[in-house]
C-alpha cells in the first residue's frame, strides 16, 4: 500500500474561537443565567461573548487552510438538514433523560440505583430499534422513513410523558419510556450514517464530528431550558397549593434534595409531589415543538443511494507522493 504524506497546517484560531463561544455559552446557561437572572449583566455579557465569537469562528473558518468545520459543508442539503435535525432532538433527548429519574426518584420515590435500573426500557428501546434500523438500512439502502418515523415517536413520547402523575403506575411510564427509546434509536445514529453517506470523503470526519457537536449543543440548551421551566413552574405550583396545605411558604422545601422530598409526610408532601408532578408534565411539552421541527425537516431529508466501499480519488497520486510501504509496515 502507498504511504501518502501530506502538510497540515492546525486551525489553532478557530478552535480557540469555538472552545470560547461553547464555554461563554455554557456559562451562562448552567451557572450565570440560571442562578443570578438571564438578563443579569454578568450573564448578558457571557451570552454577548458566545454571539461574537461564534461570529468570529465563522470568519476564521471561511479563511482557514484546514477549517475545523468547512463552511463549505453548510451548503449540502444532507449536512444543513441533519444537523438541525439533530440539535432539535438534541434538546428534547437530553432534556428527557436528565429529568425522568428526577420524576422517579423525586415524584415515585426511587432510589438513585432504581430509578437507573427503572430506565432500562428506554435503553431497550434504543437498542432494539438501532439494530433493527442499522440491519433494515443496509439491506434495503434506504434510511429516510426511520428519522420521520423515530421523530413522530419521539413526539408521541413526549405527549405521553406531560401526563405523569404521582399515581402514574410503572409500567405506563415504562411504555412511554419504551416509545422514546425506539424513537432515539431509530434517529440518532440513522442521521450520522446519512450525514456520512452525503459527504465527501476528505470532509468525513468534519462532518460527523460537527454532528456529534450539534447535537450536544442542542442537549446543553434543552437541559436548561427544561431545567428553567421546572423550576418556574414547580414555583407557581407550589405557591398556588401551600396555603392550603399548611406550609409557611413556597420556599419552605428544598427542592433541590429528593432525600428531603422522600422524607415529607402528610399534606406536605402531598402538596410538593403533585406540585412536582405537573410541573415535569409541563416541562415536557415545551420539548414538543422542538420534536415537532425535527419531524418537518426529516422530510426535506434527500435520500441518496449508500456507499458501498471507498470511493476513488478525485486526483490520482503522482508516483512523487506515493512510496512503497515497508515490509515491516
């Protein structure tokens, strides 16, 4: 086999211009925003950062030798759509999985160890219907009926979800959960092999590298925008329904602690559970038109026929790049 060396020349501006806009970003939604007000100036001006040097990442990008992700790829209707498609998903997978076992260990009284072992139907879900999908894909070449299909259940899911009570049995929930994994399963990885199958092959790691990021980013902002919503929420809630039940005030409960939660007795804790039971319903359906968006752009998705093997270079090597491999190689 031929030994081909090639110059690189690493993107260090760009990279310092991403990792400064995530992390301005990030900051602001799980620290500065939420704990001291998303308009407070500290967290303006982190929200302000993350604009500008996203801004500036793009410029450096369009001007780089060998860009971290090459503008170029936005142009590609399988790129541009999978990777919306992903970041909406991003939002409502993440947001679901962080806060079920909060619903199972807060609202139904898990424990930590149980409420993980009580997720194994949506890790069932996911496993089932990725192999499934994966085998399916590869013997048929097609793979746009499994984003529409797994988004539609995706939604399905969390519809179901917004109705989880404290008297919701088990093995409803399991269902719910069961629906949402097989729709993750039938998605997450479906996009990647799309993504992949769309690009060319000098782009490929960039493109499912810019996939994997997409899709945390989305998770990320989910994860707080479910988390605010929550706790707004689950305020309201309280302060509508403590009177009533004897408590000083809203604020009177930790509810950060699930141990404290566990250990409320009489109208208390009926008060807080049904108080944390709505407010997960609530918070689920925000996730909804972010699901919804996903299922309207799987649609535009272009199905092109999968590649079989490696495709041939686009500019032979000239016998000047290419020496022979040493017998010890």
């Amino acid at each position: 086999m031929p030994v081909v060396k090639r110059e690189h020349r690493i993107d260090y501006l760009g990279a310092a211009a991403i990792v400064g806009a995530v992390s301005s970003l990030l900051l602001y939604l799980q620290w500065r925003g939420r704990d001291y007000g998303w308009a407070e100036p500290a967290a303006v001006a982190l929200l302000t950062a993350a604009v500008v040097l996203t801004a500036a990442f793009i410029l450096i990008e369009r001007r780089a030798v060998e860009p971290i992700i090459p503008m170029r790829l936005f142009s590609n209707p399988t790129f541009r759509i999978g990777n919306i498609f992903g970041f909406c998903a991003g939002v409502a997978m993440f947001g679901a999985i962080v806060f079920l076992p909060l619903y199972l260990q807060a609202v139904q009284g898990y424990s930590a160890t149980g409420s993980g072992l009580a997720m194994l139907p949506a890790v069932l879900g996911i496993l089932s219907s990725s192999i499934i999908a994966g085998l399916l894909m590869s013997k048929t070449g097609r793979y746009k009926v499994f984003p529409v299909l797994g988004s539609a259940l995706l939604v399905a899911a969390l519809l179901m979800m917004s109705t989880l009570a404290v008297d919701t049995p088990y093995w409803r929930v399991a269902l719910f959960m069961l629906v949402f994994g097989v729709g993750l399963g039938m998605t997450m990885q479906t996009l990647v092999t799309a993504i992949q199958n769309g690009v060319s092959p000098r782009d490929m790691g960039a493109a499912t590298g810019s996939t994997t990021f997409f899709r945390q980013m989305g998770g990320a902002i989910g994860t707080a925008v479910f988390g605010a919503v929550l706790g707004s929420r689950l305020a309201l809630y309280l302060a509508e329904r403590a009177g009533g039940a004897g408590l000083p005030a809203a604020d009177s409960v930790d509810v950060n602690d699930v141990r404290a939660i566990q250990a409320l007795d009489g109208p208390a804790r009926d008060v807080v559970l049904s108080a944390f039971g709505d407010a997960l319903g609530d918070m689920f359906l925000v996730g909804v038109p972010f699901l919804a968006l996903a299922f309207v752009v799987s649609l535009f998705l272009r199905e092109k026929p999968l590649k079989t093997g490696a495709e041939p270079p686009a500019v032979p090597i000239s016998p000047v790049e290419a020496t022979p491999a040493t017998a010890h190689r």
